[in-house]
C-alpha cells in the first residue's frame, strides 16, 4: 500500500499491508505486522517489537514510548488511541473488535479485550479480562477483573479485583467501596453502585439494592 513501510532503516520480519500502514518506523523496529491503513502507522521505537495490528487505525496508539511491545490489535480503531504516554511501556494487551482499548496507555499492561468498544478507555489498568460488548468500556485504572457478557462492569473507571459474569451483571459498580464484588448471571447485582463485600450468583440475584454491604445471594432472583 502507499507509504507502508516507507521510513524503515534496518528493522526486520516486518509486514505492512495497507495505505501508510507502519509508515513512521524509521530504524530497528523488528517484527511487527500490520495490516490496513495506518496500522501500526505511529510506531517509532526500536526497542518496541513484535506487535500485531489489523483493521483501519489498529495500533495507531502506539508511538515512541520505549518498549510498547507484545500488543495484538484486531479490528477498526483498536489500540488507536490518539495519545499514548511516551515516557510509560503498555505491552502485552490484546484487544480484538472494533474500537477495543481506544484509550491513551499509559503503562497499561497486559489486558485482554474482546468485544466492540471491550476495554475502550483503559489508561493505566492491568491485567483485566473483559469479553462482550462494551465489558469494562469505561474502566481506566481499574485492574485484574473479569467481566464476561455485554455491558458487564461497564460503569466501573477505577475499581478492581472484580467478578462480573453474565448480560447487565454489575453494570451499575463505580466506587472504589466495590471492588472486589462478585456477579455470576443474567442482571446480578446490576444495581450496585458502592456496596460493598457482597456475593451474587443467580439470576437477577440482589440486582434492586445498590449500596448493601456483605451481602450473600444466591440462586434465582434472591434478595431481590
């Protein structure tokens, strides 16, 4: 495609398939692929490597910080955000559908987002695991939680050491009281907002109370 590739010097096992795909790698960038237009198109580091991007502005985010590397992006605007931190490493994070991880990282690492707008405003957030659309969509600095369904966790911004397990569950959470709290099926604890200590496992479990500390419901619409 136009300009892919055009600036490298003396990087290596690299593919750039697109219009301006990894257009700015100007030195040793080694072993990246990028695929579509602007892929990867910001990367300038020689000490940044083995990154995957496919799909219209996947991995555009990245750029001269040293050692962004190990990033998989799949999907339009994956990885894209417009102003990584050059002075912080984001590596080893995952993000496939369209707009996954469009938020600037700043040493996030190591997080998976698989779903449309999945992990969409991660900054500095670690080691979370987020399947479904918009799961943990406005999560920023929040780290190691798990959200499995559409719209799971989709509230929290810096909350941590969630389980979110099914469609709606937690999608209220956004207090830091609330970490740790635990959802498993349809619109569990959905309501929460800053309660605290409690477990949920059942449909439509607890999913009317909203700040209730330590509570354990389980099975088909308990404590509702």
């Amino acid at each position: 495609g136009r300009n892919s590739m055009s600036n490298l010097a003396t990087g290596t096992n690299n593919i750039a398939i697109g219009a301006d795909a990894f257009d700015a790698a100007d030195g040793g960038e080694d072993d990246h692929i990028a695929i579509g237009k602007d892929a990867l198109g910001a990367l300038n580091h020689d000490a940044t490597v083995k990154c995957i991007a496919i799909g219209t502005n996947a991995g555009a985010g990245i750029t001269t910080a040293d050692g962004n590397s190990h990033n998989i992006f799949m999907g339009y605007n994956s990885g894209s955000g417009s102003s990584w931190a050059t002075d912080a490493n984001s590596q080893g994070n995952i993000g496939i559908g369209n707009y996954t991880f469009t938020g600037n990282h700043d040493g996030a690492q190591h997080n998976i987002g698989i779903g449309y707008s999945a992990g969409n405003d991660v900054t500095t957030g670690d080691y979370n695991v987020l399947i479904g659309m918009d799961s943990g969509a406005l999560i920023t600095a929040g780290t190691s939680n798990i959200a499995l369904g559409a719209t799971t966790l989709d509230a929290a911004t810096t909350q941590s050491l969630c389980i979110a397990i099914g469609y709606d569950a937690l999608t209220n959470l956004n207090h830091n009281d609330a970490s740790g709290t635990i959802a498993i099926g349809y619109n569990a604890g959905n309501a929460i907002t800053s309660g605290s200590g409690n477990t949920i496992l059942g449909y439509a479990a607890l999913d009317a109370e909203d700040d209730g500390n330590n509570n354990t419901a389980i099975g088909y619409q308990a404590l509702t």
